[in-house]
C-alpha cells in the first residue's frame, strides 16, 4: 500500500515512491560532504573533526529498532573505511559499538530532556572507544595509545556535544524523527 509506513527507521518513511530512498540517499551525500570538509577544517586547526558517522551511528540506534539499527551503523562505519578513514572495518566496529551502546542506554531514558543527546553523544563515543581498544588488545597492534586517548577522545567530546544538535535536525530530516518510548522495541 502506498500510505503504509516503512518499519525499517521507525515507520516515518514512506513504503514506496522516490521518498523512500531519496530522503536517506540525500542525507548520505550530506554526510560524506559535510564530514569531508569538517576534517579539512579541523586539519588545519590541528584538532580532531566530529565523527559525523558516528553521530550517524547514533541517530540509527534512536530511529529503529536494535538488529537494523546495528546493521546499518556497520555499513555506515565501514563507508567511513571505504572512503579512507582508517583499517578496513575498523571505524565499521567502532560505529556498531557506539550505536550498540546508545541502544543499551535507550531502554532506560525517557525520549524527552535536554539530557537525551548529550548522553546518547557520549555514550556512541565511549562505545567506539571501547570498541577500537578491545580490537587494538586482540590484534595485538599499537593503533591506539594512551597518548592518542589524551589527545583525540576529550577534543572530539567537546566537538561532537557541539555539532551534535545540528546533526540531530539534519538526520531528522534525512532518516526522520526519533522513536518515541512507547516505540522502543
């Protein structure tokens, strides 16, 4: 039917039509491009850029339910690593920890409050975190460090909490609202 909703990001998609794809593929152009040049702009200020895929990550696990949300939040992650970000299925793990921790947090916060996305932001960034140590520990490789931790995880915080509102309404327009507590699955 065409006024049916799509389960997939919550049912606020339509289930046919160019709204369908249109919507989401226009938001991952978005994306690409906006990540492209926060990295350019935070290269030469010496800082690390917001990591919109994983601002991405967590707008996928407040959007649909827990299996999709992570399968989507690793293919989000491992385009992070197609286009050049890092090892390949690194930065894949990494989202899907971060979205996997934002969708352990979800059960217990209320939709509403000014505390939800700060929360939510730093929850995705200790579950990426969390994640790129465990996998650094099993393979054995020095890829993160302590100084790295010192010098990347507290300067990306700050930039996340602060690009995160805007990122909110332009996944709300993209990937549409978030679900609501009677939505949660």
């Amino acid at each position: 039917m065409i006024g049916r909703p799509s389960p997939g990001l919550g049912g606020h998609l339509p289930a046919r039509g160019p709204g369908r794809w249109l919507r989401p593929v226009a938001y991952g152009l978005v994306l690409v491009a906006a990540q492209g040049l926060l990295s350019r702009l935070a290269d030469a200020v010496g800082w690390p850029a917001p990591d919109l895929f994983l601002l991405t990550g967590l707008a996928l696990g407040l959007r649909a339910a827990p299996l999709p949300a992570l399968l989507l939040a690793y293919g989000v992650g491992f385009g992070q690593d197609l286009l050049g970000g890092g090892a390949l299925g690194l930065h894949a793990a990494g989202v899907a920890g971060g979205t996997l921790l934002v969708l352990l947090l979800r059960r217990f916060l209320s939709d509403s409050g000014v505390l939800l996305l700060p929360l939510t932001v730093l929850a995705a960034l200790l579950g990426e975190w969390l994640t790129f140590m465990i996998l650094n520990y099993w393979l054995r490789s020095g890829l993160v460090t302590v100084d790295l931790l010192v010098r990347t995880v507290p300067p990306q915080l700050l930039l996340l909490l602060l690009v995160a509102p805007l990122w909110e309404a332009v996944a709300n327009r993209g990937l549409g609202p978030r679900l609501g507590t009677q939505e949660n699955p």
